[in-house]
C-alpha cells in the first residue's frame, strides 16, 4: 500500500456529522490538521436530500482544493452519480455504521447483522431512540406514533454498543442511557468491537482497497461501492 502525502491547504475532510468525534480523533493520532466541513446526519433520512447538499458543498468548495476525504460511506445512495471536479476519496462502506466495525484491512461493504441495532457516541438526544419515538409521537400523535415506532423496530433484538476506543461507552451514564433506549425497541444490550482505522487510513493517505478514489472528472456510482440492494439501508445512520 502507498501512502499519499496530502497538503493541509490542499485538503479537505468532508464529514457527516454523526462522525466527527471520530475524525478529530483520527487527525489527532495521524497528526493532521486538514479543515473539516460538515454534513447533517439528518438528512441521512432522505438520500436526495444528502445529494443535494454534497452536491451544493462540493460546488462550494475553494478551487485550491484538490483532494476531498469523505468521511462517511454510501449512505443510502447519497453519492449515486455525483459528477466530480476534483479528486474524491471515501470508504467502500455503505454507511457509518459499516466503517466504525471494521476492524482490520479486511474490506467489507456491510458489517451489520440482521436484526441489531447499533449505538455510538452521536446516538443521544434528538438522535436518540427514545428521541425518534417523541418526534414521531409529536407528528402522527401518541397512539399511531407509538404504533409506527413498533412496526419500525419489531424485528430487532439485539442492541450493540460499538466499542471503537474514541469514547467511554462503559460509564455509566453512557450505559444508563443505552439500556434505556435498548429497552424501548426490547432488545438485549450488548458490546461489539469497533475501531477508528478505517478514519485513521482515510486522513492518512494509506488508500488501499477499502477506498474508493476517483478523480476530476469522474462520477461516483453505486457500482463503485459494489453494493447489494439489500446492503442500502437508510434505517442506521
């Protein structure tokens, strides 16, 4: 594998929002300091809407830019015929989710498990399982809400922490918080391993087959990805 010498002023990271924990500590064990433009998570929920706004982002960028590190993966068909004017590099992943449990160089489009649900740092408040079932019970009401929110989680069992090693998912404020929300959808709480590499390489320059890396002039399709139908989920982000 060669490893890329990138150019702070030459670079930029571009970040789905629920990630940026991890990317700032990516940086800080790479020792980069590369700029850092954020994308909201929320609209995750919406693929064309997330095209819109990495459409709108990438068009914004300075013309000094030439190399753009995404920080997040497929997304749901976020990245599905996006025409590039500049060098684009993100993980073979089809959603965060996928890129926190890799744990080697091993690559792997989809890590997730039938039936989990996951958990990160980013999963609190508004972004919060219990927080998803006040939002839908204060637009459809409290008897159809609760109705639309157990259709949505009935065949999930398992609730998984993702232990990555950025932060302390065994305090116990962390794990209160988690066993709540995993008593909600009435899954069983639980750990599974995690880590920050694939961040770690993406800031790195160390683009080896778990990247996708087009340049000017190309367009980024679901075909780079080489996902399945059933891989694109946009329940997880």
């Amino acid at each position: 594998m060669t490893t890329i010498q990138l150019h702070p002023e030459h670079t930029v990271i571009l970040s789905c929002s629920s990630l940026l924990l991890h990317v700032e500590a990516a940086q800080t064990k790479m020792h980069t300091r590369f700029p850092v433009v954020n994308l909201d998570r929320r609209l995750h929920a919406e693929p064309k809407r997330m095209r819109s706004s990495i459409l709108e982002t990438l068009e914004a960028l300075p013309p000094s830019c030439e190399t753009v590190l995404a920080a997040m993966g497929y997304c749901g068909g976020s990245w599905n015929h996006i025409p590039l004017s500049r060098r684009v590099v993100i993980p073979k992943v089809d959603d965060c989710i996928t890129l926190l449990l890799h744990t080697d160089d091993t690559p792997h489009g989809n890590l997730k498990e039938a039936g989990h649900m996951y958990f990160r740092d980013c999963d609190t408040g508004a972004y919060s399982i219990e927080g998803m079932k006040e939002e839908i019970c204060r637009t459809y009401g409290m008897e159809f809400g609760t109705s639309i929110f157990g259709s949505w989680f009935q065949n999930y069992t398992n609730a998984d922490i993702i232990d990555t090693g950025v932060y302390d998912c065994y305090s116990e404020e962390y794990v209160t918080e988690a066993q709540k929300n995993a008593d909600l959808i009435r899954c069983s709480l639980g750990y599974v391993e995690g880590s920050n590499r694939i961040l770690e390489k993406l800031v790195s320059g160390q683009w080896d087959a778990q990247f996708i890396v087009l340049e000017s002039g190309q367009e980024m399709t679901e075909q780079d990805f080489g996902l399945s139908t059933q891989d694109i989920n946009t329940m997880q982000y």
